[in-house]
C-alpha cells in the first residue's frame, strides 16, 4: 500500500512539472490594437564648419579669433560642429583645406587675404562644398595674373563667398579721434605685412587726420603710415610681441603718444610698452581689445571693429538656410560690419564736444558727404 502510494505522488509531482514547462497559455483576446515597434531611422548628419586660421593662431586676440567667434557663436545658436586648425606656415594653407575637404565639411571659412589662391584652387576643384573667406573676394586675377598661381580667379567662384570689409571707414573715425586726443600733435602706426586688408586700416586712419586738420586747422602728423616717404612701416609678421615693443618705443621716441598698430599679436607688445611707461595710448584693430586684452584697458583709447564674427556667422546660417551664394559681402559703418569701439577707461576724457563731431562724421560717411579717401 505504501507504494501504491509513493506511485501515485511521484506521477503527481512529474503532472505539475511537465505542466510548467509546457508551452504558456494563450492570453484572453482583447480590443486593444497591437502597437508595432517603429523603424530605426539614422540621426540626421551634423552640419560641419571648419575654419583654416592665418598665421598667429586661433588666440591671437584679434583676427582669426574674431572670426572663430562667428563659429563658436553658431556652435551654441545653430548646433552646427565646429573646428579650427591653425597655419603655423603658408605651406599650411592647402593641407589644412584638404583636411577639411576630406572630413565632408559642409562650410570652409579661410581667414585671410593670403589664404586666396589655395582657396579659389580648392574650391573649383569642389564645387558641392560651400566656402567662405575673409579680407578677400573675386575675380581677383587681372593683367597678367595667372589663375592658381599668382592669383585664384579670373571670374566670380559660385561657392566662394568673399567676405571684405570697409575698415578705411572706421579707421577714419579712428584717426580723427586720435587727431583730437594727441597732446604731442603726432599719431604712430605700423603693419604686419604690407597686404591691402593690413594697409587699409593705415590709410584710413591718415585720413581721418588729415580731415581733423582740415575741420580745425591743426597740423597732427601721422609717423609710420603708407603715405610716408618709407612707405610705412611693416614688421613683417603677425606673431613677435617683441617687435611690437620695439616698433612702439621707436614711434615714441619720435614723438608719437598714440599708436595703432594693425599687425595682430605684435599689437599685444605695444599695449605692453605704453602700459608700463605711461607715454603712450593704443588703438586696437579687428576686435575689441578690451575685450580681447582686458589687462590692457588703461591704455586702450578705442579699437577699430571688423566685425567679422557677424559675417561668419550670417555665412553659416545661409548656407543651412540654402541661401548661400557666392559673390561678395561688404561690411560697412552703415551695415554694422565695421565700426569704433567704445572709449572704456578713457570716455570721460573725450570731450562732449569730440564725440558730437564723431558722431555727426559717421552719418557723413554713410551719406557720402565726407570721402574717406585721401
């Protein structure tokens, strides 16, 4: 019997398992849809700007870092990738716009007017990639000009945007200021390389003396400019603080007590001279420099813009917007694209009287009344 028994609850206990591990029971049907998974769809590519910076580096305080601003400032309101790579020599150029190229990047910003022919041989050569590039526009071939070589185009490139700017126009308001500020009675100014985007600065501010000599019949002197016998004055890079220095105190021994030197970094040295001697003021060029070199503040009487952040930027947002165009842009003092900063440490001392005429000068240039060309 007690097997009988230990039979029937050995079959008993094999029932329930083999029960559990059968196939599951069929849930009660109900109304409710089936829901399908959605598909897997691929994350739209990332927009891609690249910049290729001139010589002096990404943090030069002034030019390729004015530029990178307008990257930087679509990174943050657009979404786009951004990155740089610097040009430690011109033989850089090329290679850093093949970089570009062969990372499928959607715009090329090149920054600056030696960085034209590789870009115009570039940009032929792919033409379903945007570029846009500053101080610099074509046609630019002329004469006897040979495309790729001396030059980069004979004719318009249709995915190249040139990006130049009327800086002669803020640089005139620039030297009429300092005109106006001088209490030697002479002005100092120096370039990098003498190349038209550096020169133009120097010739406006001559200009803006000139016509502060002939508003008040005073005789200020602009030392260094490209009007002088010399030709002006060019240290021949962008990079030496060293020769800013040196340049600076050269200018001061002749008398000069303001200075603007339009040669990048070098400028840096300058500020650095009339800091430490009291003698001097400086003007910046391209950007802010109380902004870019606040340290420098008590020496800086203004700076002229080139506001090129807001050209790059507008590039970009035109090419994602598919209103990019090649031709050229022109930034002016009626279109923001260039302008002086504000006097920070030193607007108390222009008088009321300095900054009315300023004022009432940028509405004359704008109007066409007053020619900013000598």
């Amino acid at each position: 019997m007690k097997k009988l028994y230990s039979l029937l609850a050995v079959w008993m206990v094999a029932s329930l398992l083999l029960t559990a591990c059968g196939a599951p029971t069929q849930a009660p049907a109900t109304d409710m849809p089936v829901t399908e998974a959605p598909e897997a769809t691929e994350a739209p590519e990332a927009f891609k700007v690249g910049q290729v910076t001139d010589l002096g580096g990404i943090d030069d305080k002034t030019f390729n870092a004015t530029a990178w601003a307008g990257v930087e400032q679509a990174i943050d309101e657009l979404g786009v990738e951004g990155k740089f790579l610097e040009s430690q020599q011109q033989s850089d150029y090329a290679k850093n716009i093949q970089q570009f190229l062969d990372e499928d990047t959607n715009l090329i910003v090149t920054v600056g007017f030696l960085l034209g022919v590789d870009t115009a041989v570039a940009a032929k050569a792919n033409p379903d990639t945007s570029f846009a590039i500053v101080d610099y526009a074509y046609p630019d071939c002329f004469g006897d000009g040979v495309e790729g070589t001396s030059c980069g185009s004979a004719s318009e490139i249709p995915n190249v945007l040139g990006l130049t700017f009327s800086t002669d126009q803020a640089a005139f308001l620039a030297g009429y200021l300092a005109a106006g500020m001088t209490e030697t009675g002479k002005i100092g100014t120096f370039g990098g390389i003498p190349i038209p985007p550096v020169t133009i600065f120097m010739s406006g501010l001559e200009a803006g003396v000139a016509h502060y000599n002939s508003v008040h019949g005073t005789s200020v002197e602009v030392l260094g400019g490209p009007s002088s016998a010399n030709g002006g004055l060019f240290t021949g890079n962008f990079e030496s603080t060293d020769d800013g220095r040196a340049y600076a105190e050269n200018l001061m021994q002749e008398g000069a007590d303001i200075i603007m030197p339009v040669a990048g970094p070098v400028g840096l040295g300058s500020a650095a001279v009339c800091q430490e001697t009291g003698a001097c003021k400086i003007i910046g060029v391209d950007t802010d420099m109380v902004v870019a070199a606040p340290e420098f503040e008590s020496v800086v009487l203004t700076s002229v813009l080139k506001n090129m952040n807001v050209a790059v930027f507008d590039a970009i947002q035109a090419v994602l917007d598919g209103t990019f165009a090649g031709g050229v842009y022109s930034g002016t003092l009626e279109n923001n694209g260039v302008g002086i900063a504000p006097f920070h440490a030193f607007d108390s001392a222009v008088s009321a009287e300095l900054k009315a005429e300023l004022e009432q000068l940028q509405a004359d240039i704008i109007s066409g009344a007053v020619s900013v060309s000598q």
